[in-house]
C-alpha cells in the first residue's frame, strides 16, 4: 500500500483539519434560520456545526411565530465561500428547517447586539467612563459607589469598540446576546 501524501501544514486526524491552499478569503456572514420551535431543534443545528468543524461567532434563538411554533435562530459563521454555500445547502436540507437566509449577501440587513458591562472604579475614572457611555448613548441600568452596569445596544463593532474604551476605566464584566439581524425593506 502507498502511503497518503499530504500537502505541508496538512494533519493526518481530519479533513477538516486540512490547511487552506485555495487561497479563497475568510469571510463573515449573517445566517436566519427559520425552524420548529420543539425540544432538540436548535442541538441539531448546532451540531451540524461543530460535527463539521464549522465556527460560530454568534449564536440567538427566539421563537418568532407562537401559533405556528417556529423560532428563528441567528448565527454569524465564518467561512471561505464555498464552506458558506456548503452550511447554507446542510441547514435546508435539514427536517425541521423552513427557511434559510444569507443576510449578508441578500442584499441590506440590519444588525445589532445588546451588551452589559460592569465598570468599577472611583474618582476620575468613574467619571471617564459616564463620559464615555453618554457618547455611546449607554444607559446605566445599575450603580454602586464603586460600580456601574452600562447597557449598549449597536453593531458588533461599536460593543467592541466600547469594551476597548472601558477596560482602562476598570471594565469588570461583559455580558453580550450576539447579533440579532433582519433584512432592509420588503
């Protein structure tokens, strides 16, 4: 028998493991799932992630549709384009899968996230980081004397963008829901 001829940087554990040698770019993409809202639903889709070795950045589920028992799981995934088109082809295929959108390349979409942060601090720093929240437009929905918890609602990169300005000021804490998202328009 020959032995199996890999390609350096390949791994002889899986497939999945195989380096990338397309040169096809990593991309971002937004994914709205519309499914049965019944026990397993969401493990199944899930599954097929992590028994593919597919990543998830970002994951919501909600039920949408409380007569016709459906949910809407959100999921932003990363992927070179011909892995996307693969996800997006495994996930229809799948029995309690009604619809499957690609936000990103749909056309215009909207996206936020919700995110609490704990901050702790006194004296200049505390008011640094009420500064800095009023130019988000954060709303303090707690406060100690030596703490707050801002609420921020936006786009993936404004929440980071905060995270980066607070952790100087003494950010404690991050709470995110990931990224809910919806089509522009009809």
């Amino acid at each position: 028998m020959n032995a199996v001829k890999l390609k350096k940087g390949a791994s002889r554990k899986s497939a999945y493991d195989l380096k990338n040698f397309s040169g096809d770019t990593i991309e971002t993409h937004t994914l709205a799932v519309l499914v049965d809202n019944e026990a397993g639903v969401l493990a199944r889709v899930i599954g097929l992630f992590s028994g593919r070795g597919y990543n998830i950045e970002s994951l919501t589920v909600a039920e949408v549709d409380h007569e016709g028992s459906r949910s809407r799981i959100t999921v932003v995934t990363t992927g070179t384009p011909s892995v996307i088109e693969q996800i997006k082809a495994q996930l229809d295929r799948m029995v309690p899968v009604y619809e499957v959108h690609d936000l990103t390349v749909e056309g215009p979409s909207v996206e936020r996230e919700l995110a609490l942060f704990k901050v702790v601090g006194k004296g200049d720093k505390r008011l640094e980081a009420i500064r800095t929240a009023d130019i988000f437009r954060a709303n303090v929905v707690d406060t100690t004397l030596e703490s707050f918890v801002f609420e921020l609602t936006g786009t993936p990169e404004k929440i980071d963008a905060f995270a980066d300005l607070m952790r100087p000021l003494g950010l404690d804490e991050v709470a995110r829901t990931g990224v809910a998202a919806i089509a522009r328009g009809l």
